[in-house]
C-alpha cells in the first residue's frame, strides 16, 4: 500500500473509530461493513488503485465485491 492509501484509511479509522483490523478483516458487524464500503469508495474515488488492488486491501480476491461495494454508496 502506498501512503495515500494508507492516510485514507487511517483517517476513516479515525473518524468512524473502527479499528483498522477490524476494517481491513472479515468483520461482517453491520456498522463495520457499512464503514468498509465507504472507505472502498473513497479509495476508488480518490486513488488511482483498480477494483482487484483495491480488494487486495481487504482481501478480497474477487474484484466484483468492490466494484459493487462502490456502486452502492
């Protein structure tokens, strides 16, 4: 991950007081889900990262959960 990535999700981290393992794990709790998307979003929206990078993140390894996620907010 490079650093603007890492800002990004610190920052949301911050924000929402998720904690970052909980955002980047496999947390399925409606409120960490719900802050996940937004931070996909905000990573497609303000990095050059691709859906498949992108959901390398949060180990995702199907490219269309993050192209969905994305939609949908």
């Amino acid at each position: 991950m490079n650093e603007q990535v890492n800002r990004i999700i610190d920052a949301v981290c911050r924000f929402s007081g998720v904690p970052h393992d909980e955002l980047i794990g496999r947390n399925r709790k409606q409120f960490v889900v719900a802050v996940r998307s937004v931070t996909i979003k905000l990573l497609k929206e303000l990095t050059c990262y691709s859906n498949k990078q992108i959901g390398a993140i949060f180990g995702v390894t199907d490219m269309t959960v993050t192209y969905h996620t994305a939609r949908q907010i």
